[in-house]
C-alpha cells in the first residue's frame, strides 16, 4: 500500500494551460507557472490528491526536446517559481509528479551542442545512439543519429553509457532535493533501455520512500515495465480505448475482456495501471464520444476499475478538442478557471461526486474486481462491498444480481435491498451508480443531480445548403459538407451516423480528399 494507490490525478500540461509561446527565444524569464497557483485549490476541491505537470524544464519547444534538464523552461518562470509552486501544492495535501524526458534530448542541450561543434571529437559522442559521421540529416549536420519517432529535433540517448546514466540519476537527485517532487511520469518509456529502469528504480528508493515511477507505455504486455526492478505503473490507453469505443460501439464487452486480460497479468487489484480517457496526446474525451450522455457512465467507469484515475485539465468541465494534422495545440489550450467555472453541463458535478466517493471508499483502492454481469449495453461488477452498474443504452434498466443486502446509490440516493439473495438495481439510460453496501456504519453521500445531455448528432440537424455551379477548391468547409452528404443521398439513406462523421469533419483538406472519391 502507498499513497499513489489510492490517488486520483490530475493532470496539467503547463506550457499549454498557461499560454506559453509554442516556440522558446530563451529571452527574458516569465513567470507564467504562478498563474496556475488558483488551480490548486481546485484540483483539491475536485477530489483530486496528486497532480501531473510537465513538462517543465527548458527547452526548445512543445516540452519534449530537453535543452537543460535542471532549469525551469524560461517561457514558465525559475526554479524557484516551481520550488513554491510544489510547497504549495504539498500544503494541500496534493502529491506532484513531473515528465523525466530521459529517452532523447534537444538540439540545444549541452552535449548535442558540443557533438555539432567537435563532431568525431567530442567527448559526448557516446552520449547519443549511433552516431554517424557518415551520414547527414535535414540540419545538415554532417552526420545522422537515432531519434525518437523519426524526428531528428530529438536525439536518442545512448542510456548504456555510464555517464548518461549517471547525469540523469543525479538529475532526478536534483529535482527531489531542490523541489521535493513525489515522483516522476517517464516519457517514451516504452524505448527505454531496460537495464537503465533498473537503475532508476534504485534511484527511485534512495531518494524519496514511495517515490512514484509511471511510464508512458501504448502497447506490448504491461507486466514487462511494470514490477519490483522496473517501473511502478504504465499508462493503461488499451482501457482508455475501451473505455469510449466500447459506449460508441453499444459493448461492454471491450471493457470487460480489456480488465480480463490485466487481470491475467497479475495488473488489477495490487498493481495498478494508471487510468485516464483523454491527455495531452489524445482527443477530449467529450470529442470522442458520439453521444455526449456517455460521459457519465465513462467517467463512473475511470472511477471505479481497478487502477490510478486521472484526469486531464479542462476535461472536467466536458471542454472539447480534436486533434489536427502536424499539431496538438488543440487538445493543449490555453483555459482561464474563471470562464471554466460558468460551464453549465452536469459534467463537473459529476467529477467532484465521484471525487469525493473515491477519496472515502478504501473498496475503490484495494476491492478485488468481480464481473457480476455483463451484455452489450449492460455492466455490473463488485469492487469489495461496492457494486457498480452502467448503461450505454438510452433506455432504462434493471440489473438482477445473486447479492445479499441493502445497498444505498452513492450518485442517486436510492436505496435499495436484496430478497431471497437477489437484488434488483434500477438504472437510467446512459447512467452509472456505485452503490454501496449499508452496515452499521453508513457512509452518507448526498444525491447528486446530474443530467448530461446528448449533443451528437440527429437527423433533425440541420443539413448546410447544397452550392451549385461552384468549384471544390472554391468551397467553405460547410459548402463541402453539403455536397458531400447530398452525394451520399444519390447513393442510399443517409443514416444519423454518416450525418455526424460528415458535420465533424472540418478539415478542408480531408473533405475535399472525401468529396472527390465519390464518381
């Protein structure tokens, strides 16, 4: 048991969430990272007792291609700026965890610099994978090297090397001593050299007791970062998959089958995954889902599965935000809390419910799971002596479950009790209820309501007029729209669905790709 067991995060991507410049001059130091200081009350306020900022240090653009791993990016403030910022966030009992980039650096760190200049030279030519001094890049640099995801703006590091290695550990020594972070999300673990995890979990142990290591981990068999030599968690996205295909497909089944499979991992009720539907690489979840309903069993799901929730700044208040081609300036927006606050669509008033049922049920925690019933629109399961139910169909529900007891709705208030040990468990359409077991101590939740409504698209919506006689390269998106779907009409009925994919598109480029594949 640890503290990270039984948090939920919240997550910031500063250099976003504070306006910064999408690109670092290295001019004059601004002190954006203090405006951030009132989200602290409300990451508290929302349940929420650990908090995920990064990246933080300085570099070159969007966080990732590190110029200096010990210094605070110049476009958010100082050193001493994030030394406060954490000290408060402590105060309110909020755990901090920050980005290692440890896999690739920037151009402009020390060594990459001193690599250009001295070339065959250079003492730190070993710092980086597979130095060439045969080839060339797009910098014409004279010489080419292994990068991160095809771009040379983030070189490799060769983390064999023992002085590599020893500069970051002694990094992470650094930020534990100079700001007293709690842990660290490790970028690209995914490429990270095994033997090097194993040295950072030794670090991990000497510098701080339960200091915390999750790696950014997308596909593969989680159990191979996760365990006593590696890493603590990994970021779960094959449950964030799920998670929202499985309401916009109408099948819990992807759900159950997902938890199945972590459970066979020995990933579950001790060693958790850390839990998340949307981040700073992803669609908005409230992009994502078709009907916006859904909103609320996901999140009662994110909630109440075995594993570490999270959630991503502005997603509390159901902001939305699509992914664009070469940007994710999108879904990493500038937000003030102030305009957040008058957002009225149930969607924060569930979060700071189910903030507050996580905080107080230990069954959440440490419960085992067991899948009491399960169709295509239908979920029930037992986390210890809590149940929780979920409807991805419009229409209400029952659930009939072998259970002994009176249960009381922790969402609803309902209460509702077992004869001849079956129990009948009413649920709306589209809803979630984490029902709890009434004993001689009742933990009393006042009913919250909460109506989120669905926004997808219907066949009333309207449809933009047709422009004829007109070129495609001359039309706006919703003149490409238009045609587009009376295309579809010459070609059969146009269903609810082929209307929203259409309206939801609005990339020029692609619907123009779209309205000429059609003869």
């Amino acid at each position: 048991m640890a503290w990270f067991d039984e948090t939920v995060f919240y997550h910031i991507y500063p250099l976003g969430l504070c306006g910064a410049p999408l690109h670092n001059e290295y001019g004059e130091v601004v002190h954006r990272l203090n405006t951030l200081i009132p989200w602290i009350k409300h990451i508290k306020e929302i349940g929420c007792s650990g908090l995920y900022i990064g990246p933080l240090f300085e570099s070159s653009g969007h966080g990732y291609e590190t110029t200096d791993y010990r210094k605070m990016d110049t476009r958010l403030g100082t050193n001493d700026d994030l030394k406060e910022f954490v000290r408060l966030c402590h105060e309110e009992g909020i755990r901090v965890i920050l980005d290692g980039v440890f896999n690739h650096t920037g151009r402009d760190f020390f060594a990459f610099k001193d690599l250009l200049e001295y070339r065959e030279n250079s003492h730190f030519r070993d710092w980086y994978c597979n130095v060439n001094f045969w080839g060339n890049n797009e910098f014409n640099d004279g010489f080419s090297y292994d990068n991160w995801g095809g771009y040379n703006i983030m070189a490799k590091l060769n983390q064999r090397n023992p002085e590599v290695r020893d500069y970051l550990m002694d990094t992470i020594r650094f930020w534990v001593n100079e700001f007293d972070i709690d842990g660290l999300r490790l970028d690209a673990a995914d490429v990270l050299d095994f033997d090097f995890m194993h040295a950072l979990r030794q670090t991990a142990h000497e510098v701080k007791e339960d200091f915390w290591l999750m790696g950014e981990v997308i596909h593969g068999d989680y159990s191979r970062w996760v365990n006593e030599r590696t890493l603590n968690s990994v970021t779960n996205y094959q449950l964030h998959k799920a998670l929202y295909s499985a309401h916009n497909d109408h099948n819990y089944f992807e759900i159950a089958h997902t938890v199945r499979r972590h459970m066979q991992m020995g990933l579950g009720n001790e060693v958790k995954l850390y839990s998340f539907v949307d981040n700073h690489d992803v669609e908005r979840i409230y992009t994502k889902l078709r009907d916006k309903a859904h909103y609320l069993p996901v999140h009662v799901l994110l909630y109440t599965l075995p594993g570490i929730p999270s959630i991503y700044y502005g997603s509390e208040y159901g902001i939305e935000g699509k992914k664009e081609r070469y940007s994710d300036d999108s879904i990493r927006p500038c937000l003030d809390l102030n305009e957040l606050e008058k957002i009225d669509n149930g969607c924060i008033e569930l979060i700071k419910a189910l903030g507050r049922i996580h905080a107080n049920e230990s069954a959440l925690w440490y419960g085992d799971y067991e899948e009491l019933q399960l169709t295509t629109t239908k979920y029930a399961f037992s986390r210890g002596d809590i149940i929780v139910t979920v409807n991805n169909d419009c229409n209400d529900t029952t659930f009939d479950l072998n259970i002994d007891g009176t249960y009381k709705g922790a969402l609803s208030g309902r209460i509702c009790t077992a004869e001849n040990g079956h129990i009948n468990l009413y649920l709306g359409g589209n809803g979630g209820e984490i029902w709890i077991r009434q004993g001689n101590e009742k933990r009393v939740y006042e009913p919250v309501k909460i109506k989120i409504e669905n926004t997808a698209v219907n066949s009333e919506m309207k449809i933009p007029e047709r422009t004829l006689n007109k070129a495609y390269e001359d039309m706006t998106v919703e003149e490409l729209q238009a045609e587009i779907l009376n295309k579809m009409a010459n070609n059969g009925p146009v269903t609810d669905r082929m209307k929203q994919d259409v309206l939801e598109n609005v990339y020029r480029d692609s619907l123009l790709n779209w309205v000429r594949s059609f003869r």
